[in-house]
C-alpha cells in the first residue's frame, strides 16, 4: 500500500538585504517577550540591526551567548532563562549549533521560535530536527519535532559578510536533497514524518539541484566580494529554504537503517569524524553518500582553505577502517549495503552523488579531480 503523502515548511519564510532592519514588524505577532540565543558571532553581526527594529516598541528583549554546543546542559539553561522572566518567543540566532539550541528549548517550553540564520552551511533553519550533544560534547540523540520553526528570516546582507567557505559548505550541504528525494520517491521510503514524497517536495529538491548548478559560481564570486546579488539571493534559498523544506521530507535516514545518512539530517553525525570543526558539515555530508562504494576510501579537505572534497583520499589515521573491503568511519558500522556490491537503489544513489558533487568541489581553489572509478559495473546513472 502507497503511504501516505506529506509535507512540511516554516510558516512563515522571509529573506533579502537588511530583512533584520523589519524583523519586529515580520515577527511581531508571535509575541512582546523574547529570548535571543546567540552564537557570539551571530550577536555581533546581527544585535543592533534586531534593535533597531523594535525602536518605539515596549517589547522585552533578553540576548544571551550560548556555550557553542547543543547539549541537554546548554538546553536546559535556556529553559531556565525563560521560565524566571515569562518570556514567550525564543530566537535562535547564529549557526546549526545555536539554531538547535533555540529549537529545542522553545520546544519543551511550548513556545514559537523564529530562526535567524548568520551562515547558511546547513539546511537546519527550516528543519523540523534537532541534533543533541552531551556535556561532554558526545552525540546524545535526534530530536524530532512535530512542527517546524514558526518563522525564518535571513539577512542576505549578514550571509554576504560571513567566510564564503560556510556559502559553499551550504552549497555542499543541499547537493543531496534531490538525489535523495528521488531515492526515496522511486522505493516508496519514509520521509521524516514517516510519509511518502509529495509532487511539490520532489519539485522543490529538483529546483534546489538546478539551482545551484546555475547560480553557485557566481553566488561564491558575490560572497568573495561581499555584496548581495540576484545569484547570491538564489543560492541563499536554495540552501536555507529548499534544501531545509525538501530535506525534512526525502529524508533517507529511515530508508537506510540509521547508519548511512546520520550525518545528514542537520549536522550531527559529523561528530563521528572526531569532532571539533576540523571537517565541514557539507564535506562530510558529500561523502557520506559515497561511503558504499565497494574498494573505495572516504576522503575530504581537512579545511575549507583550498582542498575541497577529495574522492580516493584514504582518511587520517583511526579515522579510516577497512571493514569488507570498504572504510567505514567509527560510527557507520551499522551501513546497510548489500554485501554482493550489487547496484541497488543506495549504490546507485551513492554512484549519482559521486558525480554531481564534483560541481562543488570545482568552487574551492586547489581542486585536484581524482581518478574514475575502475569497475564499470559501477557507472553513473545522471
């Protein structure tokens, strides 16, 4: 029996040059007292434009940096901080990590939350999902919400003045939402809310990929120059809203059995790879989708200055294990292959993937392509 088909999206999703200088009167109907839970950098670029747009207001604001990770620690702070001052809208401002902690509190809390995202290196702001940490900074769980954020806004103007390497990083990031939508469409999978794909999801997933084949150079060019243009505002939509919109539905974390797209949703599972920032979400995202490949090793640039995403680099260290003839990272040993290296639909999405991400590794300086692939049992079907 088909599932039946669902879809899910911010109610409300604004973007452009200086949208913050508007943010009291887009959000002004969800509430008069707010919790603004900052990354530091996110404070800096964003304060005074949010205040300057409740000038004339008597609504309360309260700004508080969080401790830069998603743990149940820094959550239940939070909480804290809203329940003492009755404050009933929470805002996450800043990276994943500050947008998880908004998302979380102001769920256990039963109140609205708007996002305001100062890079767009993941989907995470139009998600559903929240990705939580320990106290000591390990992997704890996904939380899944039955709703997404109330409110989105993104200041095209802020996303023009952070590194271009988070730009690209989004670029990364979104480069697997049709691949797996359309995986996830031709087996009839769950999504995250445990439905088939709609028409509309498969239309946004396919507009996003489209996307950023034709605006992602000169989006990066515009980054580079730190001015807003029509192709920066595209590849800002692609990566935010139709990423995030399309990701909350094709999801294959389900489809796969948990070990092959845990580092997907959002920006967990990077964790796996030791943590600490040293590889991007989207260059771990990028080869999560090639880690079946049968007598392949994992690789990517150690940073985003000019290695990009390296297919055939065998991992530092313990980071690599050969398991079967294929490396596997310390916590994807649950990966659900087939043990023949038969094309199924996971290698010929893997296959698929390998191909279109070599469009954003050409953005980094110093790219070096690395060889094909040798067994033509294993050919791209693009």
């Amino acid at each position: 029996m088909l599932r039946l088909r669902m879809m899910r999206a911010p109610q409300k999703y604004v973007q452009g040059k200086n949208s913050l200088l508007q943010f009291h009167k887009e959000m002004e109907s969800l509430g008069d007292k707010w919790l603004f839970i900052c990354s530091r950098s996110g404070y800096k670029m964003t304060h005074d434009k949010i205040e300057k747009s409740f000038e004339g207001t008597q609504d309360v604001r309260q700004y508080e940096i969080f401790g830069g990770v998603s743990s149940t620690g820094e959550i239940e702070r939070m909480r804290k901080i809203v329940r003492d001052n009755g404050l009933n809208v929470v805002v996450g401002v800043g990276g994943g990590s500050a947008i998880d902690t908004a998302k979380a509190t102001a769920y256990y809390e039963k109140l609205p939350v708007v996002i305001v995202p100062t890079v767009v290196a993941t989907d995470a702001p139009c998600t559903g999902l929240s990705v939580i940490y320990n106290d000591d900074k390990t992997f704890n769980s996904y939380l899944f919400y039955p709703k997404n954020p109330e409110a989105v806004i993104v200041d095209s103007d802020v996303i023009a003045n952070a590194p271009v390497k988070f730009l690209v990083a989004g670029m990364g990031d979104a480069l697997g939402t049709y691949f797996e939508a359309r995986a996830c469409e031709r087996t009839d999978a769950p999504s995250l809310e445990s439905g088939g794909i709609t028409r509309s999801a498969m239309a946004l997933c396919r507009l996003c990929y489209d996307t950023l084949k034709e605006y992602g150079a000169a989006a990066k060019k515009a980054c580079e120059c730190h001015v807003v243009t029509p192709a920066l505002e595209a590849i800002i939509e692609a990566n935010v809203y139709l990423s995030g919109v399309g990701a909350d539905k094709p999801a294959v974390l389900q489809q796969l059995g948990g070990g092959f797209a845990k580092g997907d949703p959002a920006h967990g599972g990077d964790q796996g790879l030791g943590g600490g920032g040293v590889y991007q979400h989207a260059v771990v995202a990028v080869f999560h989708k090639q880690d079946a490949l049968p007598g392949q090793h994992l690789g990517a640039g150690r940073s985003f200055k000019g290695e990009g995403v390296l297919l055939g680099q065998k991992l530092p260290g313990e980071m690599a294990q050969q398991q079967g003839g294929r490396p596997l990272l310390p916590h994807q040993h649950s990966l659900n292959v087939r043990p023949d290296g038969g094309q199924d639909v996971f290698h010929k999405k893997c296959l698929s993937f390998q191909k279109v991400c070599f469009i954003i590794a050409r953005f980094w300086d110093g790219y070096k392509r690395p060889p094909p692939l040798t067994s033509a049992r294993f050919s791209p079907i693009m």
